[in-house]
C-alpha cells in the first residue's frame, strides 16, 4: 500500500477554494509524483463547480491541465 505526501501549496489550494463554494461540489486534479513508494501530491487545479461528472467542460479542463503542466 503506497503511502501519500501532501504538499502545503497544495493543500491550501483545495481548502480555500472548497471554503470559497461550500454549497457546491468542487471537481479537480491533484498532481504530483511517485518517489520510493510515497506519492507526492505536489499541486492542485480546481476544474469546475457545477457538473461533477465527465462533461465536455470537464474534458476542456483536463486538456488545458495537460497543456500547462506536460507540454510546457
């Protein structure tokens, strides 16, 4: 069983923004790494507030996390 790390940053950002829409789901990626069996979670993109399930919009979400974080 892999054990998990969670970065402040990171942290922050998922607190703040639930904090910031209490009244709605918040859907999201947490990025990070793998080192020596412990799984770095390193950042955190929020993605959107209202549809919590594969859609379209979650689609483009996740196209411009890649965009950001694989290619640049």
């Amino acid at each position: 069983m892999a054990s998990y790390s969670l970065a402040s940053p990171a942290y922050l950002k998922i607190w703040f923004h639930a904090a910031k829409y209490p009244h709605r789901p918040v859907n999201g990626v947490l990025l990070g790494k793998e080192s020596e069996g412990t799984v770095q979670i390193l950042d955190a993109v929020p993605l959107l507030h209202h549809w919590t399930s594969l859609s379209p919009m979650m689609e483009i979400g996740l196209e411009l996390v890649c965009l950001e974080y694989y290619t640049g």
